[in-house]
C-alpha cells in the first residue's frame, strides 16, 4: 500500500530544534529554585561490605549542610529501579540506602546542601567502618560465590530467581530436540562470543529536581523516559500517595536506556519531603559511568547443526550468560531479548533451544541500553551465519536471503518469549529485510570487494554483513495514550504522555496527527510527558514510541476528525459522509461549499452546540512487528599492530514507512556509530577490586566526529498494517550490526575470527597470533 | 572575589570564588545555555567563545576570564533572531537532543569566521572537541556546510 | 584552606617575587591545574599583562613566549613551516576548544606523559628561559628532571634552533580513538645531506616507563649511515618499558613501539628517496 502522504514522509523539521540550537530550552539541570538544596552521594570503595559503623556528625556540622541521609534514616522498601511496567519484570533487590554495599560506586550516604560543592565536600566527610565481604567480578563464578543481593530480595513473577545462588533470572525455552538434530548434522559449529560493559554515554548526565507545589503536592523533573514509571515507583518506595507526586520531562539530552531508570527521582523526593525545600541532584560524568547503568556484558555459546547439501540450519543452541552488576534491573528481559529479538530471523529452524541465566556480580550495575540483549545475541549469531556460508561455499548474502524471516512467515518464539511472560503469537506482515541486503550490498560494492583481500603494506581490506530484527515495543504490555482539542483558530493541542528524549518523538507524533486530521504540521502544539497534564505512556523505550504512542495519536486524530466533521455537517446543513477535508477546510462533497476549520473551531465554542472538540485515545501493540536491517562494513586491518579502521558502513533499514526520513536517518546514524565505537574500543576497566579504571570521557572514549568512517543509510520503505501510517520501529536496531558486521569484515580481510568485543588492536594482534593469518 | 565579565556584549559584575571555573560562573548567573556534560574538558557541552576562540568553559579558571569577551550561543542567535548557523543545524536534522548542540553551533560560528568554504578535514577539526552520542555526526557535518553556505549568502 | 589568591603582575620584577612564595603556582591556561584540586594552591599567577604570547622567528631561534597557545603555534607553522614536527604534533594534540587554551608555558611546566609537544621539544633540544628563583636560559632536559629548576621559578619563554626543525620528522601516537590522549609518542627527527648521508638523528619516546627516552641505541645506528645502506627491519632498539594504562596493556605497547619506530624511519627514509 503506498499512500500519498502530505505531512509523513516529509522532511518536516523537527519542532524543538530551533529552541535547542538557540539555547533557549532549560534542561534539568539548569532549573534553579529559591532556597534549593544540593545533593551528593557517597559511594562504596568496596565491592562488597556491611556498614559497621557510620558516622555523620562531621558532615553535618559542615556550615551549609542541611542533611545527611544513611540507610538508617530512609525507608527500606526493597524495589527495582527499573522503568518498566507493573509488576515489572526485574527483581526487588535494591533500596535507596542499605547496611550492605555491593559493588565500588554502591551508595553509601545522600548528603544535602546549600551547594553542590558543600555537599560534595560534606559526603567526605563522613566516617564509615566497612566490614569487607568476598566478593566476586567473575559471571561464570557466580554461582558459586557470596550472595549479592539482599537475603528479602523477591521477584514479582513466578520465573527463575534463585538469589541466594546469585541467578537474578533464567529462561529455558525448546523446540523440537537439538541433540538428536546435532547428531544427524552434517556439519557441527560451536563457538563462545563475549560481549563487554558500555556507558551509554548520553552528553547530559542524569538529574533530578524536587519542590513541593502550593498545594503540597510533590513535583519532580527529571531526566527521564519513563515518567509514569517514575511517579508509580516513587510513590510505592516513599510510600506516599501517587497523587501526591507530579512527574515532568523536560528536554532530555539524550537517553539510549540509560534514562529508563528510577534512582535518582525518590531521593530528590526524599530530601525535599524531609527538608521542605526544593532539591536538586545533578550526576558528574564519573558517578554517570560508576553509578547509573551500563550495558549488561554477555556470554553467549551458539552451537548450530547443517546439513551440507540444502544448507539448513537443523538444529541451533543458544546459551547466554549475561552480568547483572550488583543490582537486576532488565536482568530478565535484556537476557530474553538475545534470544527473542534474535532467533526469530532465521524461523525455519526446527530444533532450538534458547537457555540463559543473568548472574549477580559486584560490579556496576547493568540496565537498558539501546538494542536491549539483542546487540549481545546478534553477534554470535551474524558471525556463525558468516562461518557457516564460508563453510557451505556460498555467498552469506544468498544464504542469508534464503532463509530470513520473510512477509507471511512467523516463528513460535514470537509465542513462547516475551517480557517476563510468554510473548505473543504474530505474522510477519511486512519484511524488506531481502530488499535492504540487495541495496546495501550494492553500496559497500560487496561482489567487487569480497574475497578480494585488498592488501596494501601491513593494511589489508575486508567487507562484512549482518542481519538484524528488533521490534515495535512490547505487545499486549506496553500502551501510550493521547489527547487532542482544537483550538478557536483551527490550531490543536497534542497531549501525549509519550516521552521525547532527543529522538524527535513529538515531531512524528505531531506530523501523524497533522496527517491524519488534514491540517500542517504548524497548527499542532506538542506538550508531552507530564503525569499531571497528558495521558499515560509507558516511555520512551523497547522502540516504542512510533509504533504504540503513534497508534494512540492515530486513533485520537481519527476520533477528533470525525467531531470536527460532524460540526462541518451541521455547518454545511449535509450529512457527514457528504463531508471531506483537505488542508484544515471541511468541503461538501461537490466542493461547492466549505468551511475552515477556524470557522469550525469558533462556531463548535460560541454559536450552537456549543462543546469543545476533542478526543482522547489509547493504544497498545497487539503485535511487535520487527523492523529489519542489513548493515555492512568495510575495514582495513593493519595486521602488525592488529588496528582496525572502519572505512565505510552502511545501513539499509526496513522501518515501514518513515514518518520523518531525516529522523529515521539520524536514529540508524547515531546507533550505528555508538555500535562502531562499542565494537572497537569503548570498554569498561576494572581493577582486581572491581574499581573502573576509566570513569571519564578522559579514559573512556566516545566516537569524536573525526572517528566517523563514511555512513551512509538506505531507508527500504514498506508498509505495516498494523502500523499508525504503515511505520515500525527504528530507534534501537542500528546498534546491533556494527559488531558482528565489523567481525566479519575483519574475517574477509585477514582471515582471522574474533569473538571477543571490543575489537581492540591487542585482541587482534591476539587472535592473529592464535590462529595464524590467511591472506 | 570580584570581577567584571563581559558576556555577550554586556559587561557584568560577578562576585565568585577563586578557585571557580568560567562553566560555573557562567551557569550561577543564568547563563544556562552553556552546558555541563564532563568537567573535564572532554565533551565540548560546555564551549564559548573567549575574545573569539572556542574554549571549554570548564577548564578556564573564571578569574582569567575577567575582562576578556566571552560568547555563549545566546550572544550568536536567539529564537526570534537565529543565526543562518542554528537554522541550518535545524534543517540538517542535525538536532537530536540538542544537548551538544550550543556547543557545536560556537565550535561552527568560530570555524566560519576563519574559513567561509571548509573542506570535510577543516569541519572535523574544528569540531573535533564537541562530542554527540545521538547523530553519528553526520547529520552535523552536513549542517556545518549547509551554514557555511547560509553564511556567504548572508554576506 | 584560605581563598585562593590571584596575581596579575604588571612586570617581570613583580612576578619574580610572586613566584617565589610558597604555594603559588604559575596559571598558563588552567587546564593541567584543573586536572587536581585547584584548592591546594595559595595563590596562582596569571601571566597574561606580561607580553608573553608571541612566536619569534626572526633570528637562529624559533622563541615562543609561554603564555601562546597550542594554536597560536598552529597558526604560526601553518604559514611558516608545515613541516615542522612540533607542527605534526600539534596538529593531532587534543582538540580545538583545548588546543585553544593549552599553553606551551603551562605544557612545558606540567609535561605530563601524554604530552603530544614533549617528544618534538626534546628532539628540537629546546631550552626554556626561567624567571624568578633561577633566571636565564637552561635545557629543557634539565627543567623537566629538576624540582629544584622548577621552585620558584615561571617560565617565560621556550627556544629552539630553527635549523633543528628542518630536516625529515615523523610524529606517531599510541591512540584508541583519534581524540585520545597518547599512551605513548614517538617523535622522530632527522637531518639528511644532499648526498644521502644521515647527519643527525634524535629519536624520542615520550611515556613510557622513563617518562620520556632518547633512543641512543637506535640513533647511533644511522647516524652517518647513507640512506640506502640502512636495513630498517635489522635495526636494533632501544630497551623500552611501558606501565599498563587504560588505553593498552605495557606488552601492547612494546609491540606497537617496536612496529611504529620502524615503521617512521621507514617512512623518513621513503622521503629522502
């Protein structure tokens, strides 16, 4: 279905933008309130400890300070900082503040003062005598070491938590019988991937503000996706009534998962509910990398069976283990995501088996992080798929095409692993995955520089592919909602409770509305993500936003187009089936008549009937259509000092039909060079004790703009049905390729497999030296 | 201690501590469109213009800033008045969250006064100390030649 | 701890005595103060009234006052000399922002391990004129080893002879991305007559476990060789030590050291050729 669109599909700019380059907008950090305290943490030097002894008196005394908060003075319900929806799908293992510490960067104390610097100084000041605990860095250990979490941690859902053993969470999930499919297989490949720890690294750290309104009412702003989540915990851990606790977004700089998480917003609460002053915490750039979250570090083992003639893959084995840190958040579903945004891809696969465990360590704290799970299983996965062509003697494109996932398909995974539940049976109803491998492969010039081992010196030059599928939010779990009015003008208000984090999602959300009522995209006003002044939303993730919160706003505009016909009826003395729009006017059928909808607007306020034009509409997935994606490297590798240097990627994205191609671009571009930069070099360090040796942008690098090989992005347009206006998803995928891709690059060039992310020249060097170059 | 500061073309008589970095003088005074991302001189977030040349306001100790012209991204552009720089950042899409975009638009402005047609080296160079995590750059460098061309026109 | 004080001293005999009261440092442009707590000094002194951000060419010495910037040096070499090394250098030294703040007094003054400059200044045997406790000219090498050159005094100026800076140089540094700071340098100076003979070679390396190394083993093997006679892969090196940083592990580096010192004479080499 291909619809003439007037307002999707357009390069619409986007609505914030100019506010933003002008530095106009107040992010949340920038808000200051009169007689505002400050708030600073102290932080654990130990991996794991009990609090002894602690001792606040100095801290307190400093001129200045005006609280000093232990694990003794806040309530110790246990949650999940996870924003996620209830009863969330994570473990309740932590509280604000506990006796016991579990990892170097774990709170200790919140100290609030009239400054940030008194209150940093002050948190020094406080004497704590640790009792050291043994503590373990190994997931492949964990099993077998202390427990990590509280001996009251507990799980919301009836799966696999077995704390005392260290398993935050387990999924087994089979089809048919591997072994026996193992052992008719011709061909046999079993290997081990490992992928590492990365700070999201969004350039605005986290923060929150708190202040009580007139009418006693706490408001927090924050730097957050999930602001219905943050009000609903919050309110739970405070135990104060939700009614009590207004939740705002402001402009977010940048999220990528790292803003799905509620740790900062019930301390700022806190302290303003103590001291009866506003608060306001802002994270340095140290405790962002040591103390927010991560991306959770993965093991994978992929065992796959072939059979040699067909190139059938019979029988596959997935077994993950996958690094908590301290703490669960997304322990679950990160870990259900490697198989389930994964396996699906290749769905005529009989016999599989999908087993992973997450595993508690004293380590930072893993969460969500753009591409959730995915990232980590797509790259076991591209590069056996790349083994197993070699070994079949064919093309991987080819044999990628042949047995992708295609239009009409489905995969029992889609039933059988969801979020924390079983997930939901679908069809594919729209899949130019076959389409995006074509495109891109002509871009990389694949057919002409394949193989080919272009060597100049020490530099030898590779191409490699991956192929990827994520999903369009969470099915019969996540809803967003929205409300729309119209103005005496003919302009409307959007309500969206949708959460704009940087992506553009008011942007979109305005143009699906603006199309859908037939009016530009200047006559819509956007406010969103305000628990007191727009509907529900879930948040700005598991790329969401377009797909549920877009359905919400399709309904609504289609609701609020049918009252706006109605009064044109009655204006234009027709029926309303008589009635059509174009443009923001409402003609007869014969065109012989019209009226604007100014002319709409004001007569619907003042002359007869009067009412005010509105609607209100929810909206949830009933499926997950994946957007797909072939991503594609080229690479030169200096095999002396084992540097890898991205010449070239490209990204060809099936994302349905784009409802802003520039915003769809800039999505696949920004999480295509967080992937380059996650695949080559962006790491964390850890000493022996668990201390991260790189907790800057000093010693932890972010791809700068002369970093940026050639990108280039194909956008292959399909249409989704169940789509607000045929679109998907397309905020995370673009994360996944660049590792497996960059791999298999690196295999064409040298010969040489890595297993190992990042690829750091040392690694290369490495596995040069293990398995010998083949040029 | 006290000083005088002349921010966006307007002297001003800050009382501060000596020990305080520009960033923080700035940001206490209301001068919020400069931006904290590191204190470490890394992120570029937080770049003005002092006497014209990009630096990184965390890492100028705000007493050797006195009496020296500073620039904030407010004293290039503003909303009802943008500079062709923030408009053509605005029509690239080179705008995501717009966190690192104040200091991209200063590293842009600096760049063009030297050099009206910059080459794909001189564009990463001049912002090679402005980091995005949202746009992949790309965006960005196409915005940079979209305003060296606004900006000739202008001429 | 008392408030910080600050000095901008109108002249030299002003800022002699400042500098010689304990606890005051001298304030280039911030940015190697700021990477500690800036609190621990009494006072700092800002040299900027004193007229030393300058680049002088006029006579045997390229002479640069402390007080200019790495990209006041940018500048000057892009017009003067783009094949300076300390050019090389700069060029790649942090970023813009940084390179605009960075001073060649405040660099001189901190040389930390990933100084991208501290290679080439070594190779140009720079000196650095002192002003306070000590006055006059002294190496380079001297005042980066000596805690007693550096009490007390300010430095003013940095010299080299230009003729130094004119023969072939290669520059590398040990990066994970292209805006890293150096795990290590190394700087490579060469001075090659018309008939193919290596007259002069001074080779660096800034970062490893000497802090900085002249590679005398190495430079002593094609000092007064002729270009075509020397076998770059039988080339002996210097014992080179590296510490583990968290941009690679010291065996790491040891085996990119091995690969890029070649690999720039190599390239000086190709040059001549």
């Amino acid at each position: 279905m291909n619809r003439d669109f007037k307002v999707v599909g357009k390069e619409v700019k986007k609505i914030d933008a100019l506010a933003l380059a002008t530095g106009e907008v107040k992010f949340t950090a920038d808000i200051t309130l009169p007689d505002m305290l400050h708030v600073a943490f102290l932080y654990s030097p130990y991996p794991h400890a009990e609090i002894e002894e602690i001792d606040t008196e100095e801290a307190l005394n400093t001129p200045g300070v005006e609280l000093v908060l232990t694990y003794k003075d806040v309530p110790q319900t246990l949650h999940t900082t996870a924003g996620q929806g209830y009863p969330e799908p994570s473990p309740y293992d932590t509280r604000i503040l506990d006796k016991r510490v579990r990892f170097v960067g774990d709170r200790v104390a919140i100290v609030a003062a009239r400054t940030r610097e008194i209150a940093q100084e002050a948190a020094k000041k406080i004497k704590v005598k640790y009792k050291p605990l043994p503590y373990n860095l190994d997931p492949e250990k964990a099993q077998e070491s202390e427990p990590v979490p509280p001996q009251d941690a507990y799980h919301l859902l009836p799966t696999i938590y077995e704390p005392r053993k260290n398993i935050a969470a387990g999924i087994k999930l089979k089809f048919g019988d591997v072994d026996v499919a193992f052992e008719k297989s011709d061909i046999v490949f079993e290997h081990r991937f490992e992928v590492q720890y990365a700070s999201h690294s969004a350039i605005e750290p986290h923060a929150a503000v708190a202040f009580y309104d007139e009418r006693g009412r706490i408001n927090i702003i924050s730097t957050t996706q999930v602001p219905f989540h943050a009000r609903r915990i919050v309110s739970r851990v405070l135990g104060i009534p939700l009614k009590n606790i207004r939740v705002i977004k402001p402009r977010i700089g940048g999220g990528f998962g790292g803003k799905q998480e509620v740790f900062l917003e019930q301390v700022v609460a806190l302290v303003t509910m103590i001291t009866k002053k506003p608060s306001k915490v802002v994270l340095s750039r140290r405790e962002v990398f040591t103390s927010s979250r991560t991306r959770h570090p993965m093991i994978t083992w992929y065992k796959a069976g072939v059979k040699k003639e067909t190139g059938e893959i019979t029988a596959l084995k997935l077994k993950a283990l996958m690094n908590a840190g301290a703490y669960g958040p997304h322990a679950l579903t990160v870990m259900a995501n490697a198989g389930s945004k994964v396996l699906p891809l290749f769905n005529k696969i009989k016999n599989l088996l999908f087993e992973g465990y997450t595993v508690y360590t004293n380590l930072p704290v893993g969460g969500a992080y753009r591409g959730y799970g995915a990232t980590q299983g797509y790259f076991g996965f591209n590069v056996m798929l790349d083994m197993i062509a070699e070994e079949l003697g064919i093309d991987v494109l080819e044999f990628f095409k042949k047995w992708h996932i295609k239009k009409g398909e489905t995969s029992p995974i889609f039933e059988e692993l969801g979020e924390g539940k079983e997930g939901v049976a679908q069809v594919i109803r729209s899949c130019a995955l076959s389409e995006c491998i074509e495109k891109g492969a002509e871009r990389i010039e694949w057919y002409k520089k394949r193989r080919k081992k272009l060597r100049e010196g020490d530099k030898v030059r590779g191409v490699g592919a991956a192929i990827l599928m994520q999903g369009s939010g969470i099915p019969k779990i996540d809803m967003g909602a929205a409300y729309i009015k119209m103005n005496e003008d003919g302009s409307f208000n959007l309500h969206v409770g949708a959460t704009d984090i940087g992506t553009g999602s008011d942007t979109i959300l305005a143009q699906i509305a603006a199309e859908e009522i037939g009016t530009s995209i200047d006559k819509m006003i956007v406010y969103s993500s305000d628990t007191d002044f727009t509907p529900f939303d879930v948040g700005a993730y598991a790329s969401s936003t377009t797909y549920i919160s877009g359905g919400a706003v399709l309904k609504c505009a289609r609701k609020i187009k049918e009252e706006i016909i109605k009064v044109a009826a009655e204006m234009l003395n027709v029926p309303m089936d008589a009635v059509f729009i174009e443009n923001g006017v409402a003609y007869t059928e014969d065109r012989t008549q019209h009226v604007s909808f100014e002319d709409i607007a004001l007569y619907s306020m003042y002359s007869r009937n009067q009412h005010q034009i509105q609607a209100v509409a929810s909206h949830i997935g009933l499926e997950s259509p994946p957007p797909f994606m072939a991503q594609f490297a080229e690479v030169e590798v200096d095999i002396k000092t084992g540097r890898i240097e991205v010449l070239k990627f490209v990204s060809a994205v099936d994302c349905g039909q784009p409802i802003n191609p520039v915003l769809v671009e800039g999505q696949v571009e920004g999480a295509t060079v967080n992937g380059i930069g996650y695949a080559l070099w962006e790491d964390y360090i850890f000493d022996e004790q668990g201390r991260l040796k790189n907790a800057s942008f000093w010693d932890y690098k972010i791809p700068s703009i002369k970093d940026v090989p050639e990108v280039e992005t194909i956008i292959c347009k399909t249409y989704e049905p169940t789509g607000p206006m045929g679109a998907k998803s397309v905020a995370e995928i673009g994360i996944n390729g660049p590792i497996p891709a960059i791999a298999n690059a690196v295999y064409d060039a040298i010969g040489i497999r890595l297993k190992s992310s990042p690829f750091t020249p040392e690694k290369v060097l490495k596995a040069i030296k293990e398995q010998g170059l083949k040029l | 201690m006290k000083g005088i500061f002349k921010i966006n073309g307007k002297e001003l008589e800050i009382s501060f501590e000596a020990h305080k970095v520009l960033l923080d003088v700035l940001r206490e005074n209301g001068f919020t469109e400069v931006k904290e991302g590191c204190r470490e001189g890394e992120c570029g977030a937080c770049v003005v213009l002092l006497d014209g040349k990009p630096v990184n306001s965390c890492q100028v100790l705000a007493a050797s800033a006195m009496g020296h012209e500073i620039t904030t991204v407010k004293g290039i552009g503003t909303l009802h008045n943008p500079h062709p720089i923030e408009e053509a950042f605005v029509e690239a899409g080179a705008v995501q969250c717009g966190f690192c975009t104040p200091g991209m638009v200063i590293a842009t402005y600096a760049l063009l006064k030297e050099n009206k047609d910059p080459s794909d080296e001189d564009i990463k160079r001049a912002l090679d100390g402005n980091l995005c995590r949202c746009t992949g750059y790309v965006k960005i460098k196409k915005a940079v030649k979209l305003a060296a061309k606004k900006v000739s026109e202008n001429e | 701890m008392g408030e910080l004080v600050w000095y901008f001293p109108d002249s030299i005999e002003e800022l002699k005595e400042i500098v010689q009261e304990e606890g005051v440092v001298v304030h280039g442009g911030g940015t190697g103060l700021l990477r500690g707590d800036i609190r621990r000094y009494k006072g700092l002194v800002d040299l900027g009234k004193l007229g030393f951000s300058y680049i002088k060419n006029d006579g045997e010495f390229v002479e640069i006052g402390a007080t200019s910037t790495y990209n006041d040096l940018v500048s000057f070499f892009k017009e003067k000399n783009t094949k300076s090394i300390l050019y090389k250098s700069l060029l790649e030294s942090a970023t813009t922002p940084l390179r605009n703040r960075i001073t060649i007094g405040g660099s001189v003054a901190y040389f930390p391990p990933w100084s991208d400059i501290a290679g080439p200044l070594l190779a140009l045997s720079s000196e650095v004129y002192l002003t306070g406790s000590r006055e006059g000219w002294f190496k380079l090498t001297d005042y980066v080893q000596s805690k007693e050159l550096k009490k007390g005094t300010a430095i003013l100026k940095i010299r080299y002879e230009k003729e130094k800076d004119s023969g072939y140089s290669h520059h590398f540094r040990a990066v994970r991305n292209r805006v890293d700071h150096p795990a290590f340098t190394i700087t490579l100076l060469m001075e090659v007559s018309d008939n193919r003979e290596i007259q002069a070679a001074t080779f660096y390396v800034v970062g490893s476990k000497d802090r900085f190394k002249k590679l005398t083993v190495l430079e002593s093997q094609v000092i007064g060789k002729r270009v075509d006679d020397i076998h770059v892969e039988s080339l002996s090196l210097d014992n080179v030590e590296f510490y583990g940083k968290v941009q690679f592990s010291p065996e790491y580096q040891r085996t990119l050291f091995e690969v890029e010192v070649k690999r720039g004479i190599y390239k000086i080499l190709e040059m001549v050729k």
